[in-house]
C-alpha cells in the first residue's frame, strides 16, 4: 500500500522515513539517486513534478513535499498521533516544520549540495551539467544548484546559510527550557522535521556549531536513540560511510567556522 521514493542524504526523506517507523507502518523502498538526478527523469517528473524526494505512492495516488507527507501519514494512520493535543501547541508544531521548509531545508542544502552531489555533476562536460540543472522545474532551486556548482562552498548562499543554522538554534534552546521537545512534553511531527537537519551537521563533524546550547545537544542526543531514528536514519550511515562524510565535511568546517565568528 506504501511506496516511498528516498535517498539516504535526503534529509526531507529522513523525516518521512522517520513517521513511517514512528507508526510502525510496512512500506516499499524505491531509490533515486540524486548525484545522477534521477529525480529529473521523465517518470519521477510525472510523479512528483518538482523533481524532489521524497514522494509517497499510497494506493496508487502520489503525495509529494515532505511536511505534508509527514501529516498525511498522521491523518491517514491515526492510531498513534504525531500532533499535539492542544491546538496551540500544533501551531508551534507548524510553525517549525514551515520553518525547516522555507529556511532550514535551503540553508542544509547550501552546505551539504557542494560537498555530495557536486563532485558528480563536476564529471560531467560543462554541456551535460548545464543541460541537467536546466531540467529543475523551480527557478529559486535551479538558480541556487547552478551557484553551487560553479563556486561550491564559496557561494555566496553559504554565508546566509550559516546565519540561518545558528538562528535556528539559538532559537531552539530557547524553545526547550519550556518543554522536553520542540513544543511540547511530547515527541512530534515538530522534533522529526527537525532532527534530520542535526543529523547534517553530526555527518559532517560540525557539531560545535551547537556546543554552548545544552538543551539542544540534549534533545538531539534524545532524538537520536529512538528506535525509529536508529532504523530509519542512523542505519544508513555504516561506519565507512560515516568515515567518509567526516572526511569531506573537515575542510568545509573552516569555511563554516569563519562565519559562525562573524556573528557569535
């Protein structure tokens, strides 16, 4: 009844992943393979014409963007609820998972684009690269995807992306000294959203970018030893994957670090 169109470094995939174990649901895995923008080809593009991941076929009828994955799945799946009781508290449940779509998802992408999908488009003959980014429907994502490709980690979105991140979690400790998770004493669609964004950063090695924020470190630490992270993210990353991803992410750190003194 469920199939999911992922990649393991996806981390709007690792969100939807995360809700399907969360409830326990049986689904079918079908990989795209970003690095070669399988997501651009005429069969994804007619189930998902953004050209993203992940997409969710359930009975045959796709869903797509991966916030409104996430609540389908609670709506459709109701026997254990990722919302909050209060409808106050599902605002502020909205409110950061609108807050990883519009801010954090550009921003993850800006730092982590450059260093795992760049050096395959980089392969390529400046013809081919230009023919494939020409092929992302969404100007905003095309225009940023070409400014990756052409200056990688010094393009001028990564500055904005850093500022971004530590907003975002300065914001967050603040968040937490009220309540155990992101908006309430309850797990949520709030802290899934959000969870994948940290586990970017622990991939790479970048994980000072929250070491003065406690309750952050906590409540990611938290996140990270449910079952439903352990076996729908955290498996993914075998030790000589991990190995790997340090090892690419060590000479983006200075970069990262310049910024994050500018404005700390």
């Amino acid at each position: 009844m469920l199939e999911l169109y992922t990649n393991p470094m996806s981390p709007c995939a690792q969100k939807v992943r995360i809700v399907l174990a969360e409830k326990g649901l049986e689904w079918t895995k079908h990989h795209v393979d970003l690095s070669q923008k399988e997501n651009l080809k005429p069969e994804y593009l007619q189930l998902n014409p953004l050209g993203v991941v992940p997409t969710l076929v359930h009975e045959g009828k796709p869903v797509i963007e991966s916030s409104i994955i996430c609540e389908y799945l609670d709506d459709a799946y109701p026997e254990i609820s990722l919302k909050p009781d209060d409808s106050y508290e599902v605002s502020k449940m909205r409110y950061w998972m609108k807050h990883v779509d519009v801010k954090l998802h550009p921003s993850c992408g800006a730092l982590q684009w450059p260093l795992v999908m760049r050096p395959a488009l980089m392969e390529k003959t400046a013809t081919e690269r230009q023919a494939l980014l020409n092929q992302i429907p969404e100007k905003p994502r095309r225009e940023r995807q070409k400014r990756l490709v052409k200056f990688g980690l010094d393009a001028p979105d990564v500055v904005d992306s850093v500022i971004i991140y530590r907003k975002t979690i300065l914001e967050m400790e603040k968040a937490l000294a009220e309540h155990k998770w992101m908006v309430s004493g309850s797990f949520s669609l709030a802290d899934i959203c959000l969870a994948p964004y940290f586990q970017t950063i622990l991939q790479f090695g970048w994980t000072k970018m929250f070491d003065d924020c406690p309750r952050v470190a906590d409540w990611f630490q938290r996140c990270q030893e449910r079952d439903s992270y352990q076996s729908s993210v955290a498996s993914d990353f075998p030790p000589e994957v991990q190995a790997d991803l340090l090892e690419k992410g060590k000479p983006a750190w200075d970069k990262i670090k310049t910024h994050l003194e500018q404005i700390i």
